[in-house]
C-alpha cells in the first residue's frame, strides 16, 4: 500500500510509536467501524506525531489509540445510535482493553493538542461533511450562500481560500 507524503514526514524517534498506534487503531476501525475512521485516526496519528512535544511520547501505544478513536468519534457523534456506525464508549474501552478513566485522559490530550472541535472539518468523515449545510455556508455580498450552489470558479476559489474543505463536484481521494 502507497504511503502519502503525510505519513512519512513522521519524525524517526516517533515511527515505533507511530506504527504501533495505526496498528490497533487499523485493527480496530476494521472490525468495528469503517474505512472512514481508518483514515482521520490514521491523519490524527500523524498530526499528533509531529507535535512538538509530542503528547504520544509517553504512554502506552493502545490507551493512545484508545483515545484517538474516542475523540474522533465524539467529534463525529459515533455514540449516537442514529448514526452508522454507533458505538458505546464502553465498547470502545473494551476493544482495546482500557480503563475509561485512561480513555478521556488521552482523549482530552488530543483534543487539547489539536484544537478539537464538532464542526471542524478536519477531523470529521467525509460523509458528516456532505450533509452538513453550515460547512458550505458563506457570507456573499452580505447574503448568506449555500457554496454548493455556486459555480464551480467561486468553489475553487472558496476552496483555495480555505472555506470550503473540498470542491463538491470533484471526487476526492
């Protein structure tokens, strides 16, 4: 499997913790969750990796991944039962054999390391973005637009400025 250019920018003393990290959190998405939790603890991982200091330097590797996958799925309402998937936090303890006190600790240093917030569409998955309309709202003129609607030109220039996450008519990796 190809590695983005993201994943190697790890720092070298970080790799072992790294890789050790995206191992149960892969383990973990694939048989609980989904490719799309796979990807943001795989880009969580990272980010949290090139901090300075990074926060995963000390610690176990699995109350670390612990932690990545419950901040992502409080950032993406994983506990919700309307949403797919759902699951418990307890379940999420369970999976990588956790205390909960151990889970919100490390939960709470990611989200305070990375700035975490629900609407920030850096750590959501692809399909909340979609349906989320304040992402794609703005400000045109004094009128509040939805960006879909636009023409592709404003998109790419909202895009580029950094106000939309991605062109909604382009796919995306």
């Amino acid at each position: 499997m190809a590695k983005s250019a993201r994943c190697k920018s790890i720092p070298a003393a970080m790799k072992a913790t790294h890789d050790a990290i995206l191992a149960l959190t892969d383990d973990f998405c694939g048989e609980h969750l989904n490719p799309e939790y796979r990807d943001l603890a795989r880009r969580m991982t990272a980010a949290l990796c090139r901090k300075r200091p990074s926060p995963l330097a000390s610690g176990q590797p699995r109350g670390w991944a612990c932690g990545i996958i419950y901040e992502l799925g409080q950032l993406n309402f994983l506990s919700d039962p309307a949403t797919r998937p759902c699951m418990a936090s307890a379940d999420i303890c369970a999976g990588f054999g956790v205390s909960p006190s151990t889970m919100h600790a490390k939960a709470k240093a990611v989200s305070t390391a990375l700035d975490t917030s629900r609407m920030d569409p850096t750590w959501m998955l692809r399909s909340l973005i979609e349906q989320n309309p304040l992402i794609w709202m703005a400000s045109v003129n004094g009128l509040l637009v939805d960006l879909r609607d636009m023409p592709q030109e404003v998109q790419e220039i909202a895009s580029k400025k950094g106000i939309i996450p991605f062109i909604p008519a382009e796919p995306r990796e």
